[in-house]
C-alpha cells in the first residue's frame, strides 16, 4: 500500500506527476479491496453495510505513544499458526526474518507494522464500539471429589458433536442456535444441559479432570479457562475444549430482571456472594445458564507460557484480543482506542493489541475482550473494563495473488 506524499510545495511536471500519484492510488485502493475481500470471505463475513476504509497511521490517536514491541511479540506467535495461503503470510515471514536478527526494538517494531500494514477504521457499523476484559482463574481444586471441592470439571464427552463452527459461535447463541448436540441411537439430540450435567448426566463416564467449588467451576467456564492449585503446591492448567451447544445467558443480567441484585453489586465478587448465600438459590440461577464449557488439560510446553486461545497459542496479557471471527480473521492487527478505559498505568487506553481468541458473547464488529493476564489481579482490573472503544484493522499491505 502506498503512503501519503508529505511534500507540499509545487515542482516541474507537476501534472504528470498527480497523474501518476492518481493511478497509483487507484491500484493500491484495488489492491485494499482484493485484500479486504479476501481476509473477510476467510471469515465469513455475511453482513452487509460495514466497510473498511484505508487510514494514515498519523490518523490513530495513541499510535506513537504504544508499545508496538509487545504486540510483535504476541503477533510472532499468531504467524505460527498461520496458513502459507493466508493474506498475512507475506508479513508473517517479513515478522520472523526480522526476530531472527534479535531483539526487536519498539521503533523497529513500530516500523514493521507500519511497512506491512494499511490501518482501517470500520464504516457503517450498527452499533458502538465496546470491549470488555477477561482473565485466567487461579482457583483451588482437588483430584478427588469433597464436600470442600464437590464439582467436576469435566473432559469433551465422546458422544458430542459440533454442528456449527467456532467462527460462528457468538452470532449463533446469539440467535439461539444450537451449535452442538449428541449422538443417540435415533440420530442428534440436543446435548445436556447445565441442570442435567450437573444433576448426573455425566457422572461415572470417566470425563473428570479435576474437582472444584461449584461457584468457582462456573465462573472459570465463562472465562474460558483456569489454573487450579492443588494442595501438594502442583498446578493443573485447564484450558477451552468445547462447549455443549446450548445458547450462553448472563446470570448477571438475569439476577437484574428478576430483582435480585443492583447494578453497582453485580460485580463477579457480588455474584459469587449472592450464590453462595442459598445454595439451592444459586443452583438455580446458574441453571439458567444452560451453556456448559468443557476442558482439556495442557500437559508440558503447551501451557507454561499461558491460556491458549481460540487460535491455538497462548494469550498475551494486554495485547491478546478475543474478537468476532465472522468480521475478523484471527492473527490480525487490532488497535484499540478506548480513551475512558485507563491501563495498567492509569494512561488511556490505546494500545496495538491481536486478534487471537473468541467468546460466546463478543458480537459485533466492533466489539473486544481484552486479555489481562491470570490471577486476582487480573480478575479485579478483567471485571472493571468496559468502555466504548474504537478499532483499527490492520490489514497487510501484500495479498497473494496482487
């Protein structure tokens, strides 16, 4: 993609050279659509009405002041998992040859991305930009089952069967569709819900992974994953397998309708309060959730560098972003502008963040959900973030087949 001409001043042929400058902007404006048309048919995009329109990085407010270094390094492992057909994949190998020199500095960083990537700001959205946060439980658990941790986290059960694909997963719980069901002798049944699965439905099949308090499993389901302390001071890293296809439903949004909670207490912290105060109460309250997440434990090398997403590498605290894959292909350049969220350092948030992980809720094509890491700590700033926010879609400049 060419770059603005920051010369100002007439000079000789300056006619033909506009002329030029012209065409040349009128094949880097085809050169964008083909790019553009082939990052969204990789994800399916089936909307219409929202374009991506070419911007100057001096457009982006916050862009000079980032840290563009810790992006490349969450990007770098994005590449990993890139196909070689893939419209990234010119700036994928652009991305390792230069960490193959060493470390990679935050201007030669902000460089890189610059020299391979045209940001977009997203047109015609139908509705406001917004991000969220989510984390990495720390929770205690146990291998055997107690009156102290008396609920299973359960493996993928062999007789589940996904109808849908992930990249679709939040527009179709969205419009309550299905998107698993079970195998039964008669054909595909709905696969149980979270009353059933927690009534017995699984029990003795073997699918147990580890045991936990029931208020702690639920949350940890809706973050996706968790990390459980066992009494021996070892550690079990659980991280997403599947889920049971059943439509996800916001307890806290339900507590609200139903009159049992304030806004300002419905905190994670007041929702577990509130559960734990009548266990038959809070049973059924979590039943109203009928979506049921599944594990699989990462054994070795596959966990110890964090949570792994949805596009199969570990997320990176503050710069892993869980996006709508039916408007973003993941391992893409994501800059977020959400000036009434601050960061880690009380700044506003602007910050060059990647397109690596998805969730049930985040629909919409400018919509987020920024990673902060594992932990309480996490969890407190995870559970504060919610502010508008506006996207810059960092598309590759070089397309195959352009």
């Amino acid at each position: 993609m060419s770059r603005p001409n920051r010369r100002t001043e007439p000079y000789p042929g300056a006619a033909s050279f506009y002329g030029a400058i012209a065409a040349a902007l009128l094949l880097a404006a085809i050169a964008a659509t083909i790019a553009i048309y082939l990052l969204l048919r990789e994800t399916r995009v089936e909307e219409t009405g929202i374009s991506f329109e070419p911007v100057t990085f001096a457009d982006i407010e916050g862009w000079q002041d980032d840290d563009q270094a810790a992006a490349f390094q969450a990007l770098l492992r994005s590449c990993g998992r890139m196909k070689r057909d893939s419209a990234s994949a010119e700036a994928c190998a652009a991305a390792r040859d230069l960490a193959a020199h060493g470390q990679v500095s935050r201007d030669a960083a902000r460089t890189f991305f610059e020299t391979q990537y045209t940001p977009n700001r997203i047109v015609g959205a139908p509705n406001k930009g917004l991000v969220t946060g989510y984390y990495e439980p720390e929770i205690d658990g146990a291998r055997e089952k107690s009156d102290k941790f008396p609920a299973a986290a359960y493996g993928r059960p062999d007789d589940l069967v996904s109808v849908k694909p992930d990249e679709t997963r939040a527009s179709d719980s969205a419009a309550g569709v299905l998107t698993s069901m079970r195998k039964a002798p008669d054909g595909l049944v709905p696969f149980y819900t979270r009353e059933e699965i927690d009534k017995g439905a699984l029990a003795g099949k073997g699918l147990e992974l580890v045991y936990l308090d029931p208020v702690e499993l639920f949350f940890m389901q809706v973050q996706g994953s968790g990390r459980v302390r066992l009494a021996d001071g070892t550690h079990l890293r659980l991280g997403y397998s599947t889920k049971n296809g059943h439509p996800y439903t916001s307890i806290g949004k339900k507590m609200l309708e139903l009159g049992e909670g304030k806004p300002k207490s419905m905190t994670m912290q007041g929702i577990k309060e509130w559960l734990r105060a009548d266990k038959e109460r809070g049973n059924k309250m979590m039943w109203e959730n009928k979506s049921y997440v599944f594990f699989r434990l990462l054994d070795g090398k596959e966990g110890e560098d964090g949570p792994i997403g949805a596009q199969g590498v570990s997320l990176t605290p503050g710069r892993s972003l869980a996006v709508d894959p039916s408007f973003h292909a993941l391992g893409l350049p994501v800059f977020v502008a959400a000036p009434e969220l601050k960061d880690e350092t009380r700044a506003p948030f602007h910050r060059l963040m990647i397109a690596q992980d998805v969730g049930s809720a985040i629909k919409g094509v400018e919509r987020g959900d920024i990673y902060w890491g594992s932990g309480d700590d996490a969890g407190a700033i995870a559970g504060k973030t919610l502010a508008p926010a506006q996207f810059f879609v960092l598309l590759p400049d070089a397309t195959p087949g352009v």
